[in-house]
C-alpha cells in the first residue's frame, strides 16, 4: 500500500486529531495573517487621512490666496519707487515726492525680468491751487498699471483714467456738490467726474486723478513722473533687500520703499495659517506613526507567542498520535517498512495539515482584519504574504512532527507487539 493511501486513512480514522491539528495551524497563521493585514489597513487609513487634509489645506491656501489677492487690491500696493534725490522727510511731510524721474523708467521695469514685484503703476503728484475753486488739492496723473513683458498678465489693481475724465476725493466732491458726470473746470481744461471716492480718511480726500498725459500737460512736466507704486511678491515678503538690489539694477536712479502694514499683517496671518495646517498634518502622520509603533510592538510580542503554542499544540498532538498507533507501527516495523517511510507518515500529515491551515487562515485572518479594520479592498490582498504562509506554516508544522516521528521510529517492535 502507498503512503498517500496509509496517511489518507490515517486522517480519516483519526478526524478529531488531525482537525485540532489543523485548527493550531488555522488559529497560528490566521492570527498572523490578520495583524498584518489590520497594519496595512492603517496605513492605507493614515494615507487617505494624509491626503484628505493635504487636499482640505490646498483648498484652504487657494481660498487664503485669493482673499489675499482681493485685500492687497483694496489696501493698494506696498512698495513706492521714488527719485534718489528724493528726501525722505520731505516725502512723508506732503505725502509725494517733490523730485522727478523719467516716464521711460516704467517701461524699463516693465521690461525687465524680475521676480520679486508685481503690478507697475507709474504716478505724476504735485500739490497745487485749484484756480476756478480756489481750493488746494493735490493733482495725480496716472496711465494705469503697466504689464510686465515677460508675464502673464494680472488682474490690475488699478485700471486707468480716460482721458477727459476726473475721479474726485471724498472731500472734494462733498463740499463742492459734484456727483458723477457733471463737468468741471480744471485749470482752464475740462473733465467730467467719472466716479466720486468714498471717504479715506487721509490726502486722498483731497485729490483729483486724471490721465497723466494730461497732468503732465496741466504741471508742465513732459514725461515725467514722481513716483512708481508697485506690489512686493509674497514670496519675498521677509526680503525687502532684494527687492531693492532687483530694481537698483534696472532703475539705479531709485530708492525703494516699503509701506502698508495692514498688509504685511494680512501675509503673515496667512503664512501662519499655512504653518499651522502643516504643523496639524505633520502631528497626525506623527499619532498616526506612534500608533502604528504600538501596534508593532504587540504584534512583534502576540505573534512569536501565538506560532509558538501552535507548534508545541502540534507536536503533543502527534506524540498522542504516536502513543494512538504504537501498534500499528510496530506491526509495520516487523513487516519490515523502515524508519524513513514510517517518518514519511507523520511528515506528509503534518504537511497537508500546514498546507490547508495556511490557506484557510490566510483568507480566515484578512476576513477578519478587514472587519475589525472596517475597510474591503482589493489591495489588502498580498501575493508574497500567501506565499509565505504557505511554504512557512507546512514547514513549521513538519518541524513540530519530528520530534514525536522521531519517537514513533525509536520504538522496538518486538515490545511493542509483546505488549499488545
């Protein structure tokens, strides 16, 4: 008879064994099988926890951004280019520069390669006496931003006056009853009011912008401006030095300044925002990583103890299958089957039970780590972790047979029949 029949009949006759048997290898690789697929389930719960908030922080920066975007246009640019003559003193005193640069200065800058600015907009300012009204005012000429060259165009902060048009401060416009398109007189020229500002609070009030092609005729100042306001990038917003090495090297003639706090405060509750949003994604891959760590650590402990009884399970199994068949091995002894083929026996049963133990506990543990993980998918099934457990757990389970087949081929079958 072959050995395939002997051990076939040897599980059937013996059911009860050969099933505790295999339910130790069922329980060992299932266990195994189960905490590393309850791992790979964090993991991919912490990556998609990752990336959600990672995507929640885009769409946030994107929101600040653009509220950024809209609150530098309302509280106006942030850096002035005047004259290098200019005093400083002076300019704070009268709220404009009393010194002159070329018109061609603009276009220089607009031509130029820099990084570091943003929206160019070239200024003539003078105070003066308005002559039909007899009032002061100040008199600002402006073309309306001017594009870089070499960028994609922006959403102007500014847009520019038409000729023939005047924009009149708050002030202006209250005390003397004007509303928009009524036609005034302004130093023997006329302009229609083409809007009609809200109250600011500072010079503004008290000045009128008109084409600076106009102010420039009006001033007697032929391609001249005295100012060039423009919007420092939020990149270099902690950088003002090469702001101003970036445009001494186009327009050496210039000294840049750097005004609007509100607006300074405003980039850096946004920058601290984004700071913060890292900072909470950075605490929750580090939560997210410890708990991982401990769940490591158990496992690193659970699993060792857990092969470990189901071997030592396996091998008092086989030494009672041994004592079970003391006779029957001895009567094969005496027909003279030798020690290799009765190991045979005991090793060919102990490896159907690890193989169908390390497939059923493969499926049974990532059954029950996605259950108790609360996550199904396709991934969670690994192709190397079944390859594993089914070369490891049959090997495992002949190794814990060895020492009971052992045994089994040391009996002498002559006091093994004499005690039958």
């Amino acid at each position: 008879m072959k050995i395939r029949h002997l051990v076939y009949k040897e599980i059937k006759r013996r059911k009860l064994n050969f099933f505790l048997g295999l339910l130790s290898v069922l329980f060992a690789v299932s266990t195994v099988t189960g905490a590393l697929t309850m791992l790979r389930i964090h993991d991919l719960n912490t990556f998609k926890l990752i990336s959600q908030k990672e995507k929640e922080t885009k769409e946030r920066m994107a929101i600040l951004e653009d509220d950024y975007r809209k609150i530098m246009k309302n509280l106006g640019f942030n850096l002035l280019i005047i004259p290098k003559d200019q005093n400083v003193s002076d300019l704070y005193a009268n709220d404009f520069a009393s010194k002159y640069m070329p018109e061609s200065y603009i276009d220089s800058l607009a031509a130029s390669k820099s990084v570091l600015i943003r929206h160019l907009l070239p200024s003539l300012q003078q105070k003066v006496v308005w002559p039909e009204k007899q009032r002061t005012i100040v008199l600002t000429g402006t073309r309306g931003e001017v594009p870089f060259l070499h960028k994609a165009p922006k959403e102007p902060m500014m847009i520019a006056v038409p000729k023939g048009t005047a924009i009149m401060g708050h002030e202006l416009h209250k005390s003397l009853g004007l509303k928009v398109g009524d036609k005034i007189k302004l130093m023997t020229r006329s302009f229609t009011v083409g809007k009609c500002n809200k109250a600011r609070g500072n010079i503004d009030d008290i000045t009128i912008w008109i084409d600076l092609q106009e102010a420039q005729e009006l001033l007697n100042k032929p391609n001249k401006i005295n100012a060039i306001l423009a919007l420092k990038c939020h990149c270099a917003r902690s950088n003002m030095a090469e702001v101003r090495d970036e445009v001494h090297a186009v327009l050496p003639g210039t000294k840049v300044l750097e005004k609007g706090s509100k607006v300074i405060m405003r980039a850096e509750a946004r920058d601290r925002a984004a700071r913060e949003a890292k900072e909470a994604i950075t605490a929750e891959v580090k939560h997210r990583e410890n708990i991982r760590s401990e769940s490591e650590n158990f496992a690193a402990i659970l699993l060792p103890l857990v092969i470990l009884f189901s071997a030592l399970w396996i091998v008092f199994l086989f030494i009672g299958n041994v004592r079970e068949r003391r006779s029957e091995i001895g009567i094969l002894r005496a027909m003279g089957v030798n020690e290799k083929t009765i190991m045979q026996l005991f090793f060919n049963k102990a490896l159907i039970m690890g193989l169908a133990g390390a497939v059923f506990g493969f499926f049974l543990g990532i059954a029950i780590g996605s259950i108790w993980g609360g996550v199904f998918s396709i991934t969670l099934f690994n192709v190397n972790l079944l390859l594993s457990v089914v070369i490891l757990a049959p090997v495992l389970s002949v190794a814990a047979a060895y020492i009971p087949a052992t045994i089994a081929i040391r009996q002498d079958p002559a006091e093994v029949l004499k005690e039958e």
